[in-house]
C-alpha cells in the first residue's frame, strides 16, 4: 500500500460535475481530445492543461483580492460564472469550512477560507485549470517549475510528508508538493534526488499584509 500522503478533496464536491463535464476533463487532463498532436510539446501538458480559467499573482485570485468580502455573492460577483458551495476542506494543521468555486461545467476550481474581519482568508487553487505567477500549474514537477529547495519546508500534521515552498518572487504564495514514494523522516525535507519528482498539489494564495 502507498502511504504517501495526498491534499484531500472531499469527495461530495468531486461527484458534483456531469458526465459531460468528466468527459471534458479527462480530456483535458490526457491531451487525448485533440485532433493533432505535437511531439515537441512538453511532457507537463500531458498532465496539466491549457486552458486558464484563474489567474493567480501577488494581489488576487482571478476577481479576488484582499477587500473580498467572504460570502458566497461577493465571491460569484468577483468571479463571473463561477458558484459556490460550503465544503469541508482539510488544511495543514486541521479541517476548517470553506466555500468551494466551480466554473460552469461543475468542476471545484478554488476553495476560500474566511478571514478576519469578514473578508476573504486564505484560497487554495486545486485544479490544473489555473496558474500561479509564474506559471505553476498543478500537476507539475518539482524539476519543471524549477522550485529550489532552500524555499521549502517539510509539512505537518494533515500534510506531513508534502514540501510547502515559496513561489519564487512570491512571498504570500506557496506551493503544496506531493513526493511520490516519499516513507520519511517525515521531521524534514527528502534529499533533492527525490524531491526532483515531487507534484504540484495546490497553490496557496494569501492577501498581503
């Protein structure tokens, strides 16, 4: 049995998209829909996708930025066509409520967590449908996006055995790594041999202070 440990996702929310909208992406996710291929694309978009539904940076998620109110109509107003959903979502040191965003084809694209001062806290990115600053997609490998280990901590708790670094020029975003066949010490990071294979899990995004 592998125990390397994953980000979950709650299964309720993974169910919510048709049969359609599963069509499109496994499509998506394979690369398998085109009517061509190309032998010089890299091997990351065979795992990631193309298409960008949000964009994260420094100041916002998408619509998104530290003055959004947390509520499900201030949050579908940041983000046109996009709905809301109350989940439970496990972070690093427990599990908390959020509010899911799924695009119009049903697929869970962010989840929000509320904030002081009924603004927006921390949003996950948790579908390759996105990018990170410099454009991390999910999905990715430690070697691709070029991440070094110096901006990584080993994580705790709910995600002990995954490296949390820093985006690159990117203090308040992280990037969630799983490490495949990782069995530990789980009290620091793998040597860099096996962090090289390590997969993009999630893109944190928190507003700057």
């Amino acid at each position: 049995m592998n125990d390397t440990p994953t980000v979950p996702t709650e299964k309720v929310v993974l169910m919510r998209f048709s049969v359609a909208g599963s069509f499109l992406g496994l499509c998506l996710l394979a690369g398998a829909c085109s009517p061509s291929s190309d032998l010089e694309t890299p091997a990351s978009s065979f795992r990631t996708s193309n298409l960008t539904l949000i964009q994260i940076d420094d100041d916002h998620v998408g619509g998104i930025n530290a003055e959004t109110a947390y509520g499900p109509k201030s949050i579908e107003a940041a983000l046109p066509g996009f709905t809301t959903e109350g989940i439970q979502s496990a972070v690093e040191d427990n599990t908390q409520w959020a509010l899911a965003a799924f695009n119009s084809d049903g697929f869970q694209v962010l989840q929000i967590f509320k904030g002081p001062n009924g603004r927006i806290g921390a949003v996950h990115g948790v579908t390759h449908h996105l990018a990170g600053p410099n454009g991390e997609r999910i999905g990715m490998t430690f070697s691709e996006i070029g991440t070094a280990a110096a901006d990584c901590r080993v994580g705790r708790n709910l995600w002990r055995g995954m490296a949390i670094c820093t985006s690159e020029g990117h203090p308040n975003i992280e990037l969630v790594y799983a490490i495949p066949g990782y069995q530990g010490p789980f009290d620091r990071l793998p040597p860099a041999k096996e962090l090289f294979d390590a997969e993009l899990q999630r893109i944190l995004w928190t507003p700057k202070t």
